[in-house]
C-alpha cells in the first residue's frame, strides 16, 4: 500500500470513543483512539528496541531496510521478534485472550512511533485468524515517513524512557545515543533531556560506545553490533579501566607502560570477552589496583603477556570480511557464530590455562604479605601427601626439597623467636 493509501485508510478509520494524552512538540495533545487496519500501517526501521539488528543487516547488505518493501517487513519483524522472544510469547497469548490493551501512537502517514512489538504480534495472529486485523492507536497529525530524524526523537522519548528502557536490549541505548548525537546532531544535555538521564551518563554510554566499536573492529566486523550482545557489563568495567591507564590517573602500576602497552591490555581483555569469560573474573587482566590485575604487577603481566601472544602466534582466524564477500547466503550471524566457534575450539583452553596460572601467581605475590596464610596452606598441602607414595626415582629431588623447606623454617622460627 502506498503512502496516499495508508493516510486515506487511516484518516476513514473508526473510533473507539476513548481519548489519550500524549505530549507532542511540546504541547498536550488528546486525541482519539482509533481501529487501524494492520496493512495501512509500517513498522519504524528506526526503532531502537532492534538498532543493533538492523544496523549489522544493512552493514552486511549495504542497503538501508524499508519497511514500505514486503520482504523488509518480514525481516524488521522477525527482528522485533526475536528482540525478546520469551515476553513476545507471554503477550501474543495475552492479546488473543484479551485484546489489545495498550494503545499505540502512529504518524498520520503509517509509521508505528510506539508499538511495533504489538502491531508485530497482531500481524503474526492475524495471519491465523483473519477477523483480528486492526491495531489500536492515536495517529499524530505530520506525516513522517520521511523525516528519520523526527521518528527518531519521537520513539526515543515515547519508547526509551525511565519506564520503558528496561525493556530493551542493553546495548541499544548506546547506539541510539549515537545515532542522535552524531548523525542528527544533538547535544549531550538534548540528549540526556529525551532519554532522562544526566549529561554525565550520556557522555559515558558514548565512550562505552567508542570501546565496543574499537572491539568489533579489532574483530574485524564493523558495526555488527549484534556481536555485542550480553557482553555490555565487560565494555563498560574496561571503559573505567582504559580511562585510567590512557590518562595515568588514579591507578598502582608498579612500572612505566607505554600507550602500546596499553593497546595490548585491551586487545588482551577483548580475546577474553569474545570466549566468554565472565565480567568479575576478566577484572584480574585490567582492574588498576595492584592486588587485584596483571598489568599493574610487571613480572606477571611480562609474562602473561608473552604466553598470550604465543598462544594466538598458533591459530590463523578467517577474515569475517571476505566470508561475507564469498558466502552471501548465510547471515552476519551465522558467519559469527562459525568463525567464534572455531576460534574457541583451538585457543580456549590454551588462554584460560594462561589466565589461571597467572591467577595464581598473583595470588602468591599478593600473599607475600600475609605469611601467616602461606604458612596455613603449605601446611594443608603438607597433610595431603601420602609418604608411602613418594617414588624411589624421584627420591633425592623430595630430598633436597625437604631440606631447603627445613632451611625456610629454620629462618622463620629464628625471626619469630626474636
């Protein structure tokens, strides 16, 4: 249906008799619910409940998606769909028992600003039951299917509030912070005013942004962002952890590092999150204390880092550009999930072998300063040998060592006795 169809259809359609408020360029509005066939209206490719879905489809098919194309539709709402797969279920079963209780907001021209997710779902059933085919809402009075920069500040403020901002995927606030600031060029404090939140917070989730696109670059794929996804609460401790190496502020280095020192670091902590290593125990790669990370402790992070490197040296990764150039049939995704499970597959073990042996020389250089814990585990290592076990070719090494743990002991109980 073209654009002069959809205003038609929409401005012919019933009413339900019930009023909403909503607050429109600056003014309160109240306007009339109305019964909106579902094929007069289109789903917002703008919407940032899918941003990373729809920004990584078009980086991977150089093409914007349009939702006026019957295939693109098909796609934005599987999107929608799958943006939160368990909920959507919950609601689909809802609205077939009970109807559509939410009202949505549309532009007079057809784009949903406010309940794609619903309008989705009512397509999905009325492909089941054909006399369920209208969409409740109140239709704004421009038409805006053409002016993405409008939609976009419209669904940010009516869809990315305090009240509903919990409902979407992490990362999506961050591209849209993006999206406002650098391709409709809003400042900071307009930014901050639509999404309520404070100047502070948006200037963080832009920096936080800033890290996350440096990973996927280093990953070799470029605003696929959906190769972010559950991996938020990583970006942003090594957001806090780069900010203070890169100015030199508030850490305990033990030693003078260079900028590619610190390049290193985070190249280091991105390996990491791509296998999956959970955020509190990536902490002990980065975190600027010297009792908690490697890279404040030279000795361990020399060597750490040299093992790492090595370990890397062993594997050579397929380039994820040129699988998409070859293999136009599989999806951003599909390619993904091929080249992480591979490299998983032939350096996991290996990087998590280096990351727990360095774990526990940490421990031992952080322990030196409590001897009485040392003493306490060596005595429980002690207890758990079985003498008779003690083989005769490896007799006089045990030897030697007994011997030079009775020298230790000797000097522990002359200091002690003092």
């Amino acid at each position: 249906m073209i654009k002069t169809e959809r205003i038609t259809k929409i401005d012919s359609s019933p009413t339900t008799g019930e009023i909403k408020s909503i607050n429109y360029k600056g003014e309160t509005l109240k306007l009339p619910v109305k019964e909106i066939k579902l094929n007069a209206l289109i789903y917002n490719p703008y919407n940032g409940r899918i941003g990373s879905s729809t920004k990584s489809f078009e980086s991977a098919n150089g093409r914007l998606l349009n939702p006026e194309n019957p295939n693109d539709a098909i796609i934005l709402e599987q999107f929608l769909y799958d943006s939160a797969i368990g909920k959507n279920e919950k609601t689909k079963d809802s609205l077939k028992e009970n109807g559509q209780q939410e009202v949505g907001i549309v532009t007079k021209d057809g784009v949903i600003i406010d309940g794609n997710r619903r309008a989705m779902l009512l397509n999905i059933i009325h492909r089941d039951d054909i006399n369920k085919d209208f969409f409740k809402a109140v239709v704004l009075p421009d038409e805006l299917a053409d002016n993405e920069k409008e939609i976009t500040l419209l669904e940010t403020s009516y869809q990315m509030g305090v009240d509903s901002k919990v409902d979407y995927n992490p990362i999506e606030k961050y591209i849209r912070c993006k999206e406002l600031s650098s391709k409709h060029g809003l400042s900071t404090a307009e930014i901050a005013n639509i999404m309520v939140e404070s100047e502070l917070k948006i200037l963080e989730w832009l920096n936080i942004l800033l890290r996350m696109e440096k990973y996927l670059i280093y990953l070799n794929s470029p605003e696929v962002y959906t190769r972010l996804e559950k991996r938020e609460g990583h970006f942003v401790d090594l957001n806090n952890y780069m900010k203070s190496y890169e100015t030199k502020k508030n850490n305990s280095v033990n030693w003078n590092y260079t900028d590619s020192d610190v390049e290193k670091l985070q190249n280091t902590y991105f390996d990491y999150i791509r296998i999956g290593v959970p955020v509190q125990r990536a902490r002990v790669l980065a975190k600027p204390t010297l009792s908690n990370s490697f890279f404040c402790q030279k000795t361990i992070w020399d060597d750490f880092i040299l093992e790492h490197e090595n370990i890397k040296k062993t594997y050579n990764e397929e380039s994820f550009i040129k699988l998409r150039e070859t293999e136009t049939d599989k999806s951003n995704e599909d390619l993904i999930r091929r080249l992480d499970n591979s490299w998983k597959e032939k350096l996991e073990d290996n990087l998590l072998d280096n990351l727990s042996f360095n774990e526990s020389n940490l421990k031992d250089i952080i322990e030196t300063y409590n001897p009485l814990k040392i003493l306490k585990r060596i005595l429980n290592s002690l207890g758990q040998i079985d003498c008779d076990s003690i083989e005769m070719t490896t007799l006089d090494e045990v030897k030697r060592t007994v011997q030079n743990i009775d020298i230790k002991l000797t000097e522990i109980k002359k200091t002690i006795n003092k």
